[in-house]
C-alpha cells in the first residue's frame, strides 16, 4: 500500500496535504466541526452545499445515496469545472459491519502504468467527466433515484465537464480518472484500481477523513442497509499554515 497518511492535527498536517507530501488525514474520536479547522468549507456538487449527509436511517442523512449498491471509482465533483481540491467524510453514526471506503493513490497508478498507455494518455484530448455517462452505463448517481425529473434534467445536462486525464501540477504527476464519469475504452479498471494502490477505511463514528480529492479515486463497495451508517461529506478549500 502506497499512502503518505497523517494521524494528526497541526500545521505539519495542513502544508502536508497542501503541498502532497500527505494523501491522507485520519482523525478518530473527534468532533464534526474540527473539519472546519483544516479551512474553509466550499459547496459540492451542482448544489453548492456544504454539508451533504450520506446515510440510510434518519431523513435528514437519508439521500437513498447507494443503498445495496456499489459506488463505483470516482473524484467528488469531478464533472464540474472547478473540482474542489480536498474532500472529507465524517462519520456521524456507524454500527458495527458497515461498508468501508476505499482509496486508491492515483499517482502511484501513474507511476506504474506501462509507458506506451502513458504516451496515449498523455495525447488524449480533454475527456468528458458526466453523470450522463455514469447513469448511461446503469448507475443511477448521485441517489437511487432523483428527488424530481427536474433535478434529474438539470444534472443530466449541466453536470459535464472536460478535463485531461494526465495531470501534472503541484501534487505531481497523476492520473484523474473515473471508470464511471468518463468514457475511455482503452484503459482497463482492472489494470488502474490494484491492491497495493488501496486503503480500507473501516468506519467509526467520530471518524474524519480528509484527503486529496484530485490524486485520491475513491469508491464504497456495497452497503447493507439494516446497518446504520450515517456520514456527512465535505469539500474543504486548505490553504498553508503559517
């Protein structure tokens, strides 16, 4: 396993996740609200909400977000034009056997791609990140079904964004990539999405991870829903520490 992970609040922590020499955030037995001190919460999604809840008991957590189903890999907000660069969860309520989240380092992916499907990559033009292409191979995203048609029309249509699968910026070289959100027949899941490029995340409650949005694929493998697990997503803008 291939993660730089932090266990620790403070400012070595913070210019850690700013300058990529962490991946990772893990803080047990906190607060919600200490999110709010890694900076400023920005909105999600189409939405713009800060807090968006992920669960299957109370209303309030209950966005049908996944219930029995596998949420495939993917980066939040990936179909938008300006993907927050960090995201979190917290977990609010989570019983015992609920489903893990899973991370996959999409620089070390990189890395080890064989350097033929890195030169085609490399020349690929933008490539469209959309819900439309995730409901249209059979996953219904962001809920099990739409609060409303038009919500549904408004994500189908506005929820798409180009952007370069190879990136190469301050956190260095990677690859951004959703098997889901994109359609892109020549790379295989199975090749990207490994092993020893994977960290389990077993909830708690009292759990707060945060972690590199756009080095970082993650994805939640079924989730039973007699089992309470109630989280709340964030996106959060970290700037340096002084």
């Amino acid at each position: 396993m291939e993660f730089n992970i932090a266990t620790e609040l403070n400012n070595n922590t913070i210019n850690g996740l700013v300058d990529g020499k962490y991946d990772i955030c893990i803080l047990k037995n906190v607060d919600k609200d200490e999110i709010k001190k890694f900076g400023e919460l920005v909105g999600q999604d189409l939405g713009k909400k800060k807090e968006v809840g992920i669960g299957n008991d109370k209303a309030e957590y209950n966005l049908k977000y996944g219930k029995n189903v596998d949420i495939g890999w993917h980066s939040d907000s990936s179909y938008v034009k300006d993907t927050h660069k960090f995201a979190a969860l917290y977990g609010v309520e989570v019983e015992q056997g609920a489903s893990s989240t899973y991370f996959c380092n999409m620089k070390s992916v990189w890395r080890n791609l064989p350097t033929e499907l890195k030169d085609r990559i490399k020349k690929e033009d933008k490539t469209e990140f959309s819900v439309k292409n995730w409901k249209d191979k059979g996953n219904v995203w962001p809920f099990s079904s739409f609060e409303s048609e038009k919500q549904e029309k408004i994500y189908l249509r506005m929820a798409r964004q180009q952007k370069k699968l190879y990136q190469n910026d301050e956190f260095g070289e990677y690859l951004f990539y959703s098997p889901y959100y994109t359609n892109i027949d020549y790379i295989n899941p199975e090749d990207v999405f490994k092993d020893e490029y994977i960290y389990e995340h077993k909830w708690s409650t009292g759990d707060l991870v945060v972690w590199n949005n756009m080095t970082m694929s993650h994805r939640r493998a079924y989730a039973d829903e007699n089992i309470v697990r109630k989280l709340i997503r964030y996106a959060v803008n970290i700037s340096p520490a002084a």
